[in-house]
C-alpha cells in the first residue's frame, strides 16, 4: 500500500514545493525596493490620493503637512480614510476640502471599521481587524460605476487602521488585482509622528517592510527601521 502510494506522495510533495517557491518569489518581487519607479504622469492626467486620517493627533499632523503643500494641483481626487465613529476627522477633512476652493478636483470621505478601539480586548481584537480589512480591501477596490479606480498613493502617518490598510493594498498587489505596478498604483508614504523622537512607533516598525517610502521628522530616526530605510526630509508638520 506505502509502496502504491509513493508516486502520488511524490507528486503532492513536488506541488508544494513549487507553490512555495512560486509565493516566495512572488512576495520578493513585491519588496519595496524591487517595484519599478512610477511612470511619469503627463500634465493634467488624472491622479487619485488616499489620506488616512488616524483620529486626535495624528489628523491634526496629517492635516498641518496637507496644508503646507499644494495638494490639489497633483490630485485630481482625494479620498479621505477616517474610522467608524470619527466625525472629528471628518469635520476636518471637509473643512480642508472647503478651504481649496471650487477647481479643487473631487473629494470623499470613507468610513471603515476602527482595527481596534481604545481599551479592546486583545481577544476580540482578531475580529475586529479583520473587519477593517474587509473594509479596506472594498474601499481600495475600484467603484462598480467607474468613478473611482485605485489611488495612486496611499498617504498615513499611522496607527492601526493605517496599517490594516497599507496591508490591504498589499495584498491586492500579491492577487494582482490592481492597475498595474508598471502605473505605480497603491504607492504607500508613510509619516511617522513628530512625537516620535528616539525610535519609530509600532505601525512604522511594522510598515518599513512594505511601504514606499518612510519619513521621520526627527534628524535622530535617519536609517531607523527595516533596511535602514527611514528618511529624513525635516520636519513636516
């Protein structure tokens, strides 16, 4: 009997090997520093940018690096990420919409499921990830009608919700459900805080594996996290 099933045993083993190297590979060649650079963008081609906006301080940061740059004259639309129950955020994403004045592009804001609420279990945690995944994975697809394909770049400076997000975007890469990386689709930026002074948080020691970019604020983080891939570009905020 061993012997009548060693041929199939064979077989199965050589599958699996093959589909190991098959995903290790294909996570390889989703390595930040392997994705090819963005193509660039001839003048006024549409382009879409998602903000993640992280509640209390981190939108207050998000929002201060927003106004000090020209947002509106690279994106065509902006999608605003806030977490279910967080209508400070919102507020202040439509209040910064209002203030770029009418040939500003489009807008809108998109509520998820929070990762984790403040005080959560660790046990019911899981869950409620998985959730925001769900969450994200819908709202980075493309809209049925059309109007809203996948952003260009995905902007965070953290913290849980972000990071479900930035993962979502990756997986969507891994299934090659997106536009083309050749398009530079789903490129992610993430900010650290400016309170972070000696070491990076846990979203940005998690995210230095898999975003684009990294930028600390404080001259002390330069090269911190995975590869020593954190830049310093001064202060942001």
């Amino acid at each position: 009997m061993a012997l009548l099933n060693a041929p199939l045993l064979a077989t199965l083993a050589t599958i699996a090997l093959f589909a190991f190297q098959y995903l290790t590979l294909r996570l390889l060649s989703l390595a930040p520093h392997r994705r090819p650079p963005p193509t660039p963008r001839k003048r006024g081609t549409p382009a879409h940018l998602l903000i993640v906006l992280g509640s209390g301080g981190h939108t207050a940061e998000m929002i201060s690096m927003l106004r000090r740059s020209n947002v509106s004259k690279y994106f065509t639309h902006r999608t605003w990420l806030v977490s279910s129950g967080d209508g400070f955020s919102a507020a202040f994403a439509k209040e910064f919409e209002q203030g770029l004045g009418e040939k500003a592009g489009t807008y809108r804001v998109v509520e998820v499921r929070r990762a984790r609420k403040v005080h959560q279990s660790l046990l019911s945690a899981p869950w409620s990830c998985l959730l925001c995944l769900r969450d994200c994975l819908k709202l980075l697809r493309p809209s049925p009608d059309g109007q809203y394909g996948y952003p260009d770049l995905i902007l965070t400076n953290g913290p849980a919700t972000a990071t479900i997000l930035v993962f979502a975007s990756v997986l969507l890469r891994f299934l090659g459900l997106q536009g083309g990386q050749g398009r530079g689709e789903m490129r992610t930026i993430y900010v650290e805080s400016w309170a972070r002074v000696k070491k990076l948080s846990l979203s940005g020691r998690l995210l230095c594996w898999v975003v684009d970019r990294v930028l600390v604020q404080w001259e002390q983080l330069q090269g911190a996290g995975a590869g020593g891939r954190a830049e310093f570009k001064g202060v942001l905020v």
